[in-house]
C-alpha cells in the first residue's frame, strides 16, 4: 500500500472513531436526561381514543389523554397502559395486558361511532377461577343434570 493511501485510510479511521464518540456523548447524555423506566406515568386503556384502524396492515392510530397520536402495529407495546397489540380487526382491537400485581389479561378495544368518544374497553383475565370446593368453606358436591332415575322395581 502507499503512503498516500495509507494516509487516507488513517485520516478517514480517525474520523470515523471521532464521529462515534460524538454520538456515544449523545447517547450518554440522552439517557442520563431520560426518565427511569419506573417513573412513567400510567395511562389505562380506557383514556385512549382509537382514531383510526387498518386491519390488513396490522395498524391502529391512538390518541393519548395528553393529544399526541400514537401509531401501534401489531406486536408494538404500549408502555403506559403496560400492553401490547395482539391483533387489529375492523372495529376493534385486541391487547395483552398485565396489572400492576403482574397477573396476565387481555382486553378488547371497540371502535366507537363517534371518534371523539372513548372506545369500549373489555378486560379479561387469564387466570383461570378456582377450583370448585377451594374457594369457599365447606365442600361443593358437583351433580350431573341428568342424572338416571333410580328405579324402585324390585
């Protein structure tokens, strides 16, 4: 290699490192000035307005209570609200959730008529109910509704 071309490579690999550690200074200080994650404010679900919905493209376009939109496609988490977009459908779209105890759910966003309105918020748990005879004092006997008859011929 010549001296020259030596020299170029030198020159463009010092202002290649020179250009990282700028951007490593960026990113230092972007994160030192950004918020911890456990001070996020929580929005539930139910203060978004679901504006817009495109069900082939796996995209929905929310409002938050603060007027900023938000573009969620399938897959994208919704920190404040501690979900995630499961699936888009024509009027409605389905989340995985978890509380704030860490107990799974899902909830179901209905598209209202009248898009200044808030959506429809169904939540359903996915922990399974309890066992019959645990919940409760005492014991459940469990009949069958169609039990045989007993016959008394005999």
């Amino acid at each position: 290699m010549t001296t020259s071309k030596t020299a170029r490579l030198a020159c463009l690999c010092v202002l290649f490192i020179g250009c990282v550690a700028v951007v490593e200074r960026w990113a230092v200080a972007a994160t030192a000035s950004a918020a911890p994650a456990a001070a996020v404010r929580q929005i539930p679900l139910e203060q978004y307005h679901l504006l817009a919905l495109s069900p082939s493209e796996g995209v929905a376009v929310l409002r938050t209570p603060d007027r900023q939109l938000v573009t969620l496609r399938t897959g994208n988490a919704l920190a404040p609200a501690r979900a995630r977009l499961v699936q888009v459908l024509g009027d409605r779209l389905r989340f995985d959730t978890v509380d704030d105890k860490g107990a799974r759910g899902g909830a179901w966003m209905i598209r209202p008529a009248d898009p200044e309105q808030l959506p429809q918020v169904q939540r359903v748990s996915l922990t399974p109910p309890p066992a019959p005879g645990v919940a409760g004092k005492g014991t459940t006997t469990v009949v069958p509704l169609s039990a045989p008859a007993k016959s008394s011929s005999q």
